[in-house]
C-alpha cells in the first residue's frame, strides 16, 4: 500500500489529508508538566491515570498501556498460550498487523473472509473450518490440512464498526478458544450497548497517529483478569523478577507506554466523544451526498451496531461509475485530496506465505473497490464538500489516472 502522501503529513495549502491527528485540547498542559517534573520515561502518573481513564471508559478490570496497538497485541496472544506452530483465525481484509503479532510468536495466520455487509470476520466461515476443516485431538483443535493447533481467534473492528462477536465467543467456548479482539480502530464504538475493546477475552486498542485518538503511538491491552494484567505489566517491562538484583526468569519486552506519551492519551481520551461524534458525522456526511453518485457504494452499519467510523470507505463499482477505485484515487490526487485504497488481503501477501486460506473472495472484491476518504477529526464541511463534488464529478473517467 504506498501513497503520495504520508498519514499525518501536515496539510498543505488546499491540500486535503486521509486522516490527521487533532490536537486542541489539554495536551500540551500534561506534556509540559512531564518536562517540568522530570517524569518522562515509563513510570509516572499519567501512564497510571491513562490506564485507570481507559479502564473505566470501557468498563474493564484491567488496562495495560502498551508502545504499540502492535506490541498489546503481541503480549495479548502470548497471554492467550499462542506458541510456535499454533494457529490464529483472523480476517485476510485487516492492516497486517495482527497478522505480524501472530509471526512474532513463530504462530501461524489462519485467513477468513468478511462478510459481504458489514466487512466483518465472516463467522458463519470460521464456524465451517472449526466443525469441518479440523478434528479433536487430546483437547486440542487441529487443522486437518495444516497439522497445526488452533488456539484463538483475532477479529478486527474493521474501520471503527464491531466485528460480530456473539457467534465468534460462542464458538471460542465451544472449541475452547481465546478471543483477542482487535480494537485498534475501534475505540468509542458499541456492539449490542457493549463498548468495543472489551467484548472479547482481551482486547488491544491503539494510538497511532491516524488512530481516533493518539499519543504518538501507543497501545493498550485491556482485559477483566487480574493475574493476566499482571502478566502483561510483567512482561512489557522486561520481566525484571527482582527489580534491584536484575534477576529475570524470562524473556520480556520492552513495550511500555512513557508518561508523555500517556500524558497526551489523557488529554486526548477527554475528546473522544467529541472525535467520534465528528467522525461519526463525516462518515454521514458522505452518505448523504454522495447517495445520488452511480457506482458509489458504503458499508452497511449492523443494526446491532454503533461504529467509531474510524476510516470513511467507499466501494467504486467501475462499471457503474466510469473508472474504477484507483482511476479515482489518481483523479482526487490532481485535486489535492488524499485518499487510500484498503489494505492487500493478507492471503495474498508474501510477507504472510505459507498461512492457511479459507477462501476471501470478499475480502478481495472489497480490497479492488475500496477507497478510504478524508476523514479527519478537524475535517471542514467546506472541504468535505470539495471531496464529495470532486467524486461526483470524477465520474465517467473525465480525469486522469494515477
Ligand atoms: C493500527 C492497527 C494496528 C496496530 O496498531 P499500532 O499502534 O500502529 O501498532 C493493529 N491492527 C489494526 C487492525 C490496525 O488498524
């Protein structure tokens, strides 16, 4: 996935940006006090108040703050007894990172579709592979075509909107599963009144910079288990054992959020309504007026549902529209406007090969029809509109391509 433009790239002269970070709130205050104070590094009392605030905000026992939603979830399927050789169902149409969390534990990808609706882990699909596609043995679920143990699933809350966790969590206790939900893009939304992050066993969240809220980069793990938080706390400082003898009984990470990072998430945490309203917003924005434009198609948003609206895809139906997804991208670009296919499937990835494919069909059609508009917090209505003109206009091929 390259693009002309770097995500967070400041936003030039009539120059509309995928997505942004916006910063207007306490951010600078907490930052400075760090500096004032001296408390800089990874102890302090934002990386505290950040892990309380997310705790309480999602209604979860535990919160861990992390460097990365990357680095969350790698700890996260490590607490889950993921190992080398083991297997983790995850969707094909995701950024790759959780895949690459997988990797790290020398486990290995098991690629399910989404579903054709709402872009989510197709559940129906993974119900078919654990029934069909594997077989019992001591307690343990193993792949017939792999050989592999099966240990967890891993949905992602693709583009801010829940993945459908009831049939996921139900076949977990069936099979005797973990659930690690990916809630990297997900933070502020619901499932069925639930708030994302916390509707699987452990939950990952992220604050990348085009995340819904950043420190920079950042990550929490969340969870309801205490000895598991514990875990996680251990593991992300290094596994110091004895702290003043430098005594480690095993290999740890050095995965722990700094209080500036923290200090900012904190700051940043107080917007989040307002941010996920203003997303929320944009995405129906777009609806709205691009509704009239042949060959432009949405995401349906699950009644069971309130999505974050992290990103703002499109589907570009070529034959309908005139061009297809990247002849369009290529036309916004001459216009200065930003936007961004959705990611390679990961079944069709070479840093991936080798991982087992259930079959994406969906995953592929969306991946050739996906565009990812601008979306950014700050996003004025008057640029909105310039994008939503420039779309209706592209059609028929009347601009160049990329
Ligand atoms: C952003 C993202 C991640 C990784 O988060 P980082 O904080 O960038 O490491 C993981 N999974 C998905 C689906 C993401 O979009």
């Amino acid at each position: 996935m390259s693009t002309p433009f770097e995500p967070g790239a400041p936003a030039g002269e009539g120059f509309i940006p995928l997505c942004v970070p916006e910063v207007r709130g306490n951010e600078w205050t907490y930052v400075k006090e760090c500096l004032d104070t001296g408390w800089v590094s990874s102890v302090g009392k934002y990386v505290t108040r950040f892990e309380e605030r997310i705790a309480a905000r999602l209604g979860a026992g535990q919160a861990v703050a992390f460097t990365s939603g990357t680095a969350a979830l790698h700890v996260a399927l490590l607490l889950a007894g993921v190992g080398p050789g083991d297997e983790v169902v995850l969707p094909s149409l995701t950024f790759i990172a959780p895949a690459f969390a997988v990797r790290y534990l020398g486990a290995w990808p098991v690629l399910a579709d989404v579903d054709p609706r709402h872009w989510q882990m197709d559940a129906e699909q993974v119900r078919g592979f654990l029934t069909e596609g594997c077989r019992s043995q001591d307690g343990q679920v193993v792949n017939r075509a792999t050989g592999r143990r099966v240990k967890a699933l891993l949905p992602v809350d693709l583009m801010g909107h829940p993945a459908d966790m009831d049939p996921l969590m139900a076949l977990a206790e069936e099979f005797g599963l973990t659930v690690v939900e990916d809630a990297t893009e997900s933070l502020g939304g619901l499932y069925k009144g639930r708030p994302a992050g916390r509707l699987g066993h452990i939950g990952a969240l992220s604050f990348n910079g085009n995340k819904i809220i950043t420190t920079g980069g950042g990550g929490m793990l969340v969870c309801d288990d205490q000895t598991l938080a514990q875990r996680a706390r251990y593991l992300s400082t290094q596994a110091k054992d004895d702290p003043l003898e430098y005594v480690h009984c095993q290999v740890g990470f050095n995965y722990r959020l700094s209080n500036i990072q923290a200090a900012m998430g904190c700051a940043q945490l107080e917007s989040l309504d307002d941010y996920v309203a203003a997303k929320r917003r944009i995405h129906q924005a777009y609806r709205e007026g691009l509704a009239g434009v042949p060959g432009i198609g949405f995401m349906a948003q699950a009644g069971w549902a309130v999505s974050a609206c992290w990103m703002s895809p499109i589907l570009v139906d070529p034959v309908a529209h005139g061009q297809d997804s990247r002849g369009l991208l290529g036309a916004l670009h001459g216009q200065g406007i930003q936007t961004r296919p959705l990611w390679q499937p990961l079944h069709q990835s070479p840093a991936l090969a080798g991982s087992h494919n259930l079959g994406c069909p969906v995953s592929e059609r969306l991946h050739q029809q996906g565009l990812c508009l601008p979306c950014s917090v700050g996003l004025t209505p008057s640029d909105q509109e310039r994008v939503i003109r420039a779309i209706a206009a592209g059609q028929g091929g009347g601009s160049q391509a990329a």
